[in-house]
C-alpha cells in the first residue's frame, strides 16, 4: 500500500473533480482518499464531490494495487 498526505491549494470544483476521477480511473489499484474521518472511492465522481474539498483540505490519497506507487503521484499532482 501507498499512501500520501497532502494540503490542497485551491477548492475541488466539479470540473476538477472529474479530471481527478479520471486521472484515477486510469489505473488498477484500488484507491481511497480520506478527508478526516470520511473514506470515499477515488474513481467515484459523487464520492470525491461529496468530501467538500476546499482550500487547504489535508487530504490522504492511499493506493493497494499492481500501480499504487504512480496512482498515488500522478493523482496528487491533479491536486497540487
């Protein structure tokens, strides 16, 4: 398993939220990303929608799988 915490500098809109479930979709790991106590499906455009993501949200983005290690890189530059 990889896992990465990161701060967000700007809110999750809906546009980007589809690119971030895309981006995620691309790959065979099974990936979560947590927002304090709420875990959601990374490839689910409602899940990542229904964190609220804001400026400054400390995310964690935790990938098991085949891919993890370049999920998790390749999703947090979609943040960052």
């Amino acid at each position: 398993m990889t896992e990465k915490t990161i701060l967000t500098k700007d809110s999750l809109d809906t546009r980007h939220a589809a690119l971030f479930v895309q981006t995620a979709s691309r790959f065979k790991s099974n990936i979560k990303v947590s927002i304090n106590d709420k875990i959601v499906n990374a490839k689910s455009l409602m899940c990542i929608i229904s964190l609220g993501i804001t400026n400054g949200s400390r995310l964690k983005i935790s990938a098991d799988g085949t891919d993890e290690e370049a999920a998790v890189n390749e999703i947090t530059a979609v943040l960052q």
